[in-house]
C-alpha cells in the first residue's frame, strides 16, 4: 500500500463535494430590470395624467425619465440575457421597455393615426 494513497481519497472527496454545489446563477438583474421595465408604464401613465392637466413641465420631467428607465429596462433585460441572470425576466423586460418608452408609442400612434 501506498503512504500517499489516504491523501489522494480526501481530495477526491472535496473534488466530488466541489462538484455537487453547483452555483445556481442569481436572477436579480432580470428582475431588477423588470421593475424598471414596470417603473417605466407607471412614469409614463402619470407623464400623461399631468399632460391632460395642462401641467406640461412636469409631464415633460416624468416623459424623459420614463425614457431613461425604458433604456435602463432594455440594457439591463438584454444583459440579464446574455449572462444567464433571469432570462424569462430579461426578455419581458425588453418588451415592456421597448412597448412603454414615450418615443415609441409616440411613432406608434401616429402610425396608426395615418391608417384610419
């Protein structure tokens, strides 16, 4: 028998130990981006409630901010994609920060406007 034989079975446990805790990827940057995706429809819904009270300074305020978290929604989704962190999330995030961004549904609308 060999004198180093006991060493080797103790690193092959912790080899097989390291092996068996696989690190499960957190899913906080997708969900992160999808509460910046929603923060987005709120921003823009009230954007629009100040708008139809002729208060247009502040729904000016509250329309570039819902512009920049749509792009914060939108580069946080695809880098929740790309690095497997809430893929699901990632991709709804995308959406919902592509669908509600002011500048888009302006272009929609008009669009649409044309059409009728």
């Amino acid at each position: 028998m060999n004198e180093h034989q006991g060493i080797e079975v103790f690193a092959r446990r912790r080899a097989r130990r390291a092996a068996a805790t696989v690190h499960r990827p957190t899913r906080i940057l997708g969900l992160v981006s999808v509460v910046a995706a929603l923060l987005t429809i709120v921003l823009f819904w009230m954007g629009m409630s100040f708008a139809l009270e002729g208060q247009n300074l502040v729904s000016t305020s509250l329309a570039y901010a819902s512009i920049g978290t749509s792009v914060v929604a939108i580069v946080g989704g695809a880098s929740a994609i790309v690095l497997h962190r809430g893929r699901a999330m990632g991709a709804v995030a995308i959406v919902v920060g592509v669908l509600a961004n002011p500048l888009v549904l302006t272009r929609l609308l008009n669009l649409a406007s044309g059409l009728g």
